[in-house]
C-alpha cells in the first residue's frame, strides 16, 4: 500500500469510528430519569437499530400529549426478555424514561411496567453510555 492510501484508509478509519461512536452517544437524553404513569402504547416500531415505543400520556391539565422512547436493538432487548409481541398497541402502562434535554416528547427508555407489575428493561441508559 502506498503512502497515500494508508493516510487515505487512516481518514476513513477515523471518520467512521466518530460516526458509531456518535450514533450511540446518549448527549441528547438526560441523566435523571421520569416516570410517566397512566401511558397507553399507541405504536411499536420493531426494527433496527432501535426499538420505538410511541404512546400517549396525560400531562398535568389532563391533555394527552404524545410520546416515544427509544430502546436498543431487537437483538438486544430479545436477550433481556423481550419479544416481538412483548409491549403491544393499547396496552396501558408505566414507562421510566431518560427525557430529552432540549424538551422535546422524545426519551430512552428505562422501563415499561405493565399493570399486573412485570416489567420490562432497556439494554443501556444514558448514565451506562456516558462518554
């Protein structure tokens, strides 16, 4: 390989370890997480790279406001019990969720608790990825 090429693949090298490095950076999401009782899971978007739960959660006035979390990958999350059936639209729900720091309605996902009380968890959170 000639000089070139090896600063060439370096660069290249470089580049795409910033991209997946800053692909599962949590920056956006805060440490402290928020529980949203009373949701009702109105979407579940399984697919990769991420799991998303949409739902809808009354705010304080009594508004629904909509809602989604994201997870980790369907890979992940199967080998920490979840399935493809396992959080299904109309199911009402407690969601524990690291909530974006600019406000938005966007979150990680901590947990979703169902009402008989078993609980479902993420594979990482914000605290776990910090760099």
């Amino acid at each position: 390989m000639s000089f070139r090429g090896l600063i060439f693949s370096m660069i290249a090298l470089a580049i795409a370890c910033a991209t997946l490095s800053a692909h599962h950076s949590t920056v956006a999401y805060t440490e402290n997480s928020i529980v949203l009782k009373n949701a009702t899971i109105t979407k579940v978007l399984w697919s990769s790279p991420h799991i998303i739960l949409v739902f809808d959660v009354k705010d304080t006035r009594g508004t629904s406001v909509g809602w989604s979390a994201e997870t980790g990958s369907p890979g992940s999350v199967t080998r920490v019990g979840w399935n493809r059936n396992s959080v299904k639209p109309g199911d009402k729900v407690t969601m524990e969720v690291y909530p974006a720091k600019n406000g938005a309605h966007v979150a990680r996902l901590k947990k979703v608790v169902f009402s008989d009380g078993h609980e479902l968890t993420d594979t990482q959170n914000p605290t776990s990825l910090k760099k």
